[in-house]
C-alpha cells in the first residue's frame, strides 16, 4: 500500500479493539508519521522515524505494536525506552488509552524514585515503558525478563544521547533477542544515532 493513499486508519491492518478506540477518541486521519510507519511495523519491519513531539509519533509505534500482541503471552513483548520519567509516563497513559478493549492488559512506567516490590509483583503481561537506568537495574535483578521481547521502541533518542543515556541503550539492546523489531524515534539524527541505528535495525 503506498502510504499517500492512507486516508482513514482502517485502510491499515489494525487489530478490532484498536481501531474502536480511534473510533471512540475520534482520530479520523492517520497523520503522516501514522501513515508511513503503521503499515512497517505491522510486518514486523524496523522503523528508523526523524519525529518531533505533535506528529503522533506515539499512536505510530504504539498502534502497530499493540496490535500485533499476543495476550496469552505473559511476559513483556514490546519495551519503551524513554529519556526522562515525564515523556514515560505521558507514553504509558497513550498506550493504555488505546489498548483500552484489550483485556488483561496492562502498561508499566518503570522510572527513577519508585519502590521496586510494586513493580515486581505487577511485571506480568505488561508493555514496560521506562528510562533507561530503570529498565537496566530491573534487567540486572532479574525481574524484568526480555528472552520473549519482539519489539523495542527507542523514543526521543536523541535525547537519551544527550541526557548521557546510550552505554544504557546499548547494553539494553544487547541483552534483547537478535531478531526483535526495532523503532527508533528521534526529532535530529546525529552521528551516534546514525550508528545505533546501522549497526542494531535489521531492516
Ligand atoms: P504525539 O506526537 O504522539 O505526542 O501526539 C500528539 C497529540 O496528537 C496527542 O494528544 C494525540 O492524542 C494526538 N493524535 C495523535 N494521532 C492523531 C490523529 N491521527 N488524529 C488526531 N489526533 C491525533
């Protein structure tokens, strides 16, 4: 399909539940972002997106992702790695809002400052959606297991180079299953960008 002829989101491949909640929130157009990533990453293919805040970047990952979930599935399927405790959260209340007709299913924020026994106690058939430091000491404890993960998202990539946070990123990505889909969102695409993606994006 090419993407300038997406005009309505149920020209794409979206699951039921999800296409009753754009009903409900009332998204009538795919935004651009929309139109061109959705189609990729539900065949399963790597997304590389240059994406400012405002250009629904996250229904484009989102959307795909929750529709190619498999609710039998206990553990995490699809990570989000986020800069800053704020875009997790805002991240999180998205992916909730729109897999609100999928049953059984919950988001994680997973950030700096919290108790981690909670966290534990609820990381079962969850989209954990965290900064990167988090993410890493849940990993390291053993109570975040990513051996099921098909999907990581990196939102605002730039950023977490910024903030300090790609050694993080990148041992996360190394610690994630070979054949994952990845979406690399990012609103400049400096050099080390360029490289994670090169060297982790298989398509
Ligand atoms: P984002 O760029 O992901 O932060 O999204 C910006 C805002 O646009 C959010 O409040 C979304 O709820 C909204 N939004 C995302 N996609 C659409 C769409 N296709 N139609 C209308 N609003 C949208």
């Amino acid at each position: 399909m090419k993407t300038d002829t997406v005009t309505a989101f149920n020209q794409l491949a979206l699951a039921k539940p999800l296409l009753t909640v754009l009903d409900e929130v009332g998204y009538e157009t795919p935004s651009p972002i929309q139109a061109q990533t959705i189609p990729l990453l539900l065949e399963g293919k790597d997304v590389l997106g240059q994406a400012q805040t405002g250009t629904g970047k996250t229904a484009a990952f989102a959307l795909p992702l929750l529709s190619r979930l498999d609710l039998k599935q206990k553990d995490p399927q699809v990570l989000v790695l986020a800069p800053t405790r704020e875009l997790a959260i805002q991240v999180a209340e998205a992916f909730q809002k729109y897999a609100s007709h999928m049953h059984g299913f919950h988001v994680l924020p997973v950030y700096g400052a919290q108790d981690y026994r909670g966290q534990i106690r609820a990381l079962q058939r969850v989209v954990p959606v965290g900064t990167p430091g988090r993410v890493m000491d849940h990993m390291r404890r053993g109570t975040l297991k990513l051996d099921k993960l098909s999907a990581l998202v990196l939102d605002e990539a730039d950023e977490m180079l910024r903030m300090g946070f790609i050694d993080d990123v990148e041992w996360i990505l190394e610690q994630t299953p070979a054949h994952r889909q990845i979406a690399l969102f990012s609103a400049t695409m400096p050099q080390q960008i360029r490289r994670i993606a090169n060297q982790y994006l298989n398509e």
